[in-house]
C-alpha cells in the first residue's frame, strides 16, 4: 500500500479513519490560509505542499475538477511568491473596479457551466486515465473556477478574493461531506472562519481610491 493512498490511515477520530494524503493536506492548507489571512508570504511555501497532497486524494475520489484545480493552483502559487517577493514595494490591498466585478462574475458563470460539461466526459475520453465518472461535476466545477479567480485575486491582494473565498468554503463543506472526505469539511469549515478573519484584517490595509 502506497503511503499516499487514501485508504492508507494515519489514524481516527470518533470512528472516521483520517489517511496520511487527507492529513497533509489538510493541515498544510490550514497553515497556508492562516498565513494568507495575514498577508504573510509564507503562505506560498505552505500552499504548495496543500496542492501536491490534495491532486493526489482528489484523483482518488473521483472529484476531477478540483484536482485539476491544484495544477492551476501550483502555478498561481509560484506567481503569488515570485509578486510578492519582487515589487519594490509592499503590494497593497485594494478594491476591484465595478466593471472588473461584472467580467470576473461572467467568467465564472461561463467556466463552471463549460468547465462541468467537460468534466462530465472525462471516463469516457480517457479511460484508462480516469476510469470512473465524475461526481457532481457541476458543484465541483464551480469550487474549481471560483478557486481559480479567488487565487488570482489573492496574489493581486484585491479585498474581494476573501468573498470569494467564503463562497467557495461554504459549497465545499457541504461538497466534500457528501463525498465522505469529513476531515476535509471540517477544513473548511475552519477556512471558512479564517476567511471571514482574512476580509476583516485585509478591510483595516485596504488602500481606498
């Protein structure tokens, strides 16, 4: 048995057995968020370690979708600590333009719609890849482009990307308690907090126009 299989336990709590890819995951995502509420340019180092963990146990549960959200993760991620790192000065917080909201709203109506009819086909274009179907592929769609813009968003430090955030953690919860995964709801569940924390802190260094 592979040390990253998810039915290989680390150990359980009230009867639920928590695999060594789920505890990884979880953990170094909680870290990566804390730090990414502060502002903290750890929060790059930590997050990478959450998406290797999480593609891998996402395969594993047939939410496709959020696993390929990973790949997309590791690059903004790479992005994020290289901006942060590299400006002459510390990037600060500010708003989205009204306009900027309107296109970021579009494209995630139109990403989840497109992004689940194609997660939809995935067993049966690429079988030997992926050979059983995706589950909910439409709510899983959706947590895959919000993440996306929300990542963005965050490696620019726009104040919206914690709304989107807790929009995200709020459908995940539920998502990933459906699918069994309960230590990682109850992740999001603490992100979910963490979130509400992140727009509160950012909202005191938000730059106004």
């Amino acid at each position: 048995m592979s040390f990253f299989d998810v039915s290989h336990i680390a150990f359980s709590v009230l009867g639920y057995p928590i695999s060594y890819i789920e505890l990884i995951g979880t953990v170094s995502g909680l870290i990566s968020v804390y730090y990414a509420s502060r502002a903290n340019v750890l929060t790059w180092p930590t997050g990478i370690i959450n998406e290797i963990a999480l593609f891998v146990l996402f395969f594993q549960i047939q939410l496709y979708a959020d696993m390929l959200l990973q790949v997309f993760f590791l690059v903004v991620t790479v992005f994020g600590w290289y901006n942060w790192q590299h400006t002459t000065e510390e990037v600060p917080v500010s708003r989205m333009s009204s306009r900027m909201v309107g296109v970021y709203g579009a494209v995630l109506l139109g990403g989840t719609i497109l992004t689940g009819i194609v997660i939809q086909q995935f067993h049966r274009w690429m079988p030997a890849y992926f050979p059983l179907p995706a589950t909910y592929p439409f709510a899983d769609s959706f947590v895959m482009v919000a993440s996306m813009l929300a990542t963005f968003l965050l490696a620019k430090k726009r104040i919206e990307t914690w709304i989107l955030w807790i929009v995200v953690d709020v459908v995940s919860v539920v998502l990933y308690l459906i699918k069994g995964t309960y230590f990682l709801s109850l992740e999001y569940v603490v992100f979910l907090g963490l979130a509400a924390f992140g727009l509160l802190q950012w909202r005191k260094k938000m730059v106004y126009a």
